[in-house]
C-alpha cells in the first residue's frame, strides 16, 4: 500500500475518532518500520557483511511486518535448512512482536553496549566498551578501581580488604537465584505437611517484578514474599490451602494466585 494512502486512512479515522472534520494537513503519528533478513554474516576487511540480505521498510502492525516477512523467508531462503530463527531489535515494544514463531529475541549488541555504558562518564566510555569488546574485564576492574581512588581518599580506601566488580546478573542467573529461594519457601511449608507447585508463570513474574537495575536481586526476597508468601498466608486462612493437599501457585491477569491442584 502506497504511503500517500496510508496517511489518508489515518487521518479519516483520526477524524472521524475526534468528530472533525477531514483535513490533510491533521498531524498524526506514523512510523516506517525497517525489517532486515539475512542468513549470516562473513568477515570483510574491516567490517562484517551480511549474507543474502533482504529488506522490508513498511508502515505496518508489528503482525502485519511479521507475516509479509515470512512470506519473504519462504520465497527467498531455503527454510528445511533453517536451524534457528533469530530477532535482533533494539528493545522496543514493536520489534519484540516480530519474533519468529519458534525463534527467540534479542537485544542487538549495539543497543546492549548502549545500555551498558549509558551510566559510564563520558570520557571513559569508549575505553571501557574498547575493553568489553575485547572481554579484558581485569582491565575494567583496573580503570573502575583507579576512578575510585580519585573519588574517595587512600585512608578510607586502606580501611577495605577486598573490592569486587560485579557483572551485571543474566536472565539464566536470575532465575537460579528464585529456584533457591522458592525452594526455600516449600522446605519450610513442607515442615508443615504443605505442598505447593510453583507455575513457571510465577517465576517470570517474580524475575520481572523483583529485580532492580540499581539494587540488583536484593528486591527478590522481598517480592517473594509479598507476591507469594503472602498469598501462601491468605489462602491457608481462607481454607484454600490445607495440610495433606497438594495447591498450585499461578498467574492470572498479572497477579500471583493460589488454587487447588486437581491434577
């Protein structure tokens, strides 16, 4: 569809939306999503190129683009050798609706050293993403350590035995840090002939709720607690959950419940 037509619908049903009348100079809010398939990358002096690359620049619904675009990978890939199907986007809402049915998103590097460095002074920042890139992390703890030294004096420096760089916590870890403290949780319940099955839907939950980019995983007791231990409370006073019976944990409309397990 040409763009000149999309902009016309736009605007009549903006119109129409706000009871005005048509007008083609109403200001309204559009924008031209670009799409990239490639099969691979392959090293070219100095820069990589990417491999039977192909391109769509539309103004579509992230569903709309998704589907054009598997229509394009059928006609122009070979799809029985496809093994993976990877969506690399900047992290924005739209571009996350594009993941390929099967396939997996995830945040391009570009974007991921943006967000790494954003809180690095200025004239520290392409050092530290020179050496990230070059995973020389003994070489980061060295420059954060001789920024600390300039920020804070050698007496109070002396005083600390040992200062450690941590790395920023991995999906992966996140959740082996709840599967530790859920089983925690259902060892003490257990004591009390209480059983409780946890729904993965609650784990996302937790990891999405309880983590802070500040404080890192230190919220997570906390959620736990009032997100699903609480709830635990409620439901053995409400005779929801009692001893001997096995209950589930779930999510429903963003919210963790506790029901009988019938299974």
């Amino acid at each position: 569809m040409e763009y000149g037509l999309i902009c016309k619908e736009k605007i009549e049903k903006k119109a129409e939306k706000e009871n005005k009348e048509f007008n083609p100079k109403m200001k309204i809010k559009t924008e031209l999503k670009l799409h990239v398939m490639y099969e691979g990358w392959k090293k070219e002096d100095p820069r990589h190129s990417l491999v039977n690359k192909q391109y769509i620049a539309e103004i579509m619904k992230p569903k709309e683009i998704a589907k054009l675009r598997d229509v394009r990978v059928f006609r122009q890939y070979d799809v029985s050798k496809i093994k993976i199907r990877v969506t690399n986007g900047d992290g924005a809402k739209w571009t996350k609706g594009t993941t390929a049915k099967g396939g997996f998103y995830q945040k391009d590097e570009f974007h991921i050293m943006q967000e790494i460095t954003r809180d690095v002074p200025e004239k520290y920042r392409n050092l530290v993403t020179e050496l990230i890139n070059k995973k020389e992390y003994e070489n980061v703890k060295k420059e954060v350590l001789s920024e600390l030294k300039r920020e804070f004096k050698p007496e109070f420096i002396n005083r600390i035995d040992e200062i450690i760089v941590f790395h920023k916590l991995e999906n992966n870890e996140i959740k082996q840090i709840i599967d530790i403290m859920l089983e925690q949780v259902k060892k003490r319940l257990e004591e009390q002939n209480i059983k409780i099955e946890i729904d993965d839907s609650v784990k996302e939950l937790i990891a999405k709720k309880g983590i802070d980019s500040n404080y890192g995983a230190r919220p997570l007791k906390r959620a736990i607690q009032s997100m699903l231990e609480d709830k635990i409370a409620e439901s053995i006073l409400d005779g929801i959950v009692k001893p001997g019976k096995v209950s589930k944990a779930i999510v429903i409309d963003d919210d963790v419940k506790i029901i009988e397990n019938k299974n």
